[in-house]
C-alpha cells in the first residue's frame, strides 16, 4: 500500500461521531509526523469523512465557507464544541496502536 492509501484508509475508519486532528491520522497510518501529507490527501480526495479531520487540540483549521459547513457537520452528528473547538475529551477517535514488531515481520 501507498502513502496515500494508508491515509485514506485510516481516515476512513473514523466513526460519525468522533474526531481525529491531521496527525492523529498520520500516527494511525503508520506515518507519524506526516500530517501535512494528511491536508494533501484530504485536498485530492473525494468521497471521504473530511469534516472528521481537524487541526491540533479540535480547532477547525478551514476558513470562511468551509469551516463553518466543517462545524455544521459536525454538530449534525452530535459532535460539541467548546468555544471555537471540539471537545476532544469526548469525540477524540483513537486509533489502535500499531506493534513496531508486527511491521517488521510483514513480507513483501
């Protein structure tokens, strides 16, 4: 699997509901310190659960339009907001730790 399909398919496993911020997926992928590989895929992809996705601490990082559809969303599915931010005590998604062994015993 790519980069970019990793990604995809961590941000595919967040539940309504539930929030992950851009390096909350990258770490879930198997890529930590790549969030802003996370933006460019969010940019280039369709048909996934952008709105899911925030930046750093819950806070919407999309401007004008965006941002406030990223926040209609997200109330839609029952997600609170504490001031400006997602209360991420309560929706933070947490992905399942990846086991360093068990990568290195994958084959090609």
């Amino acid at each position: 699997m790519t980069m970019q399909s990793d990604i995809i398919a961590a941000i595919r496993k967040i539940p309504g509901g539930k929030v992950a911020t851009y390096g909350s997926v990258a770490r879930g992928a198997g890529y930590p310190g790549a969030a802003r590989q996370v933006v460019g895929v969010l940019r280039r992809s369709f048909e996934l659960p952008w709105h899911r996705v925030l930046g750093a601490g819950g806070q919407i990082k999309l401007r004008g339009d965006s941002a406030v559809e990223q926040r209609l969303r997200l109330e839609a599915e029952g997600v609170i907001f504490r001031g400006r931010r997602v209360d991420m005590t309560r929706h933070e998604f947490k992905f399942p730790r990846k086991r360093a062994w068990a990568r290195a015993r994958r084959r090609p």
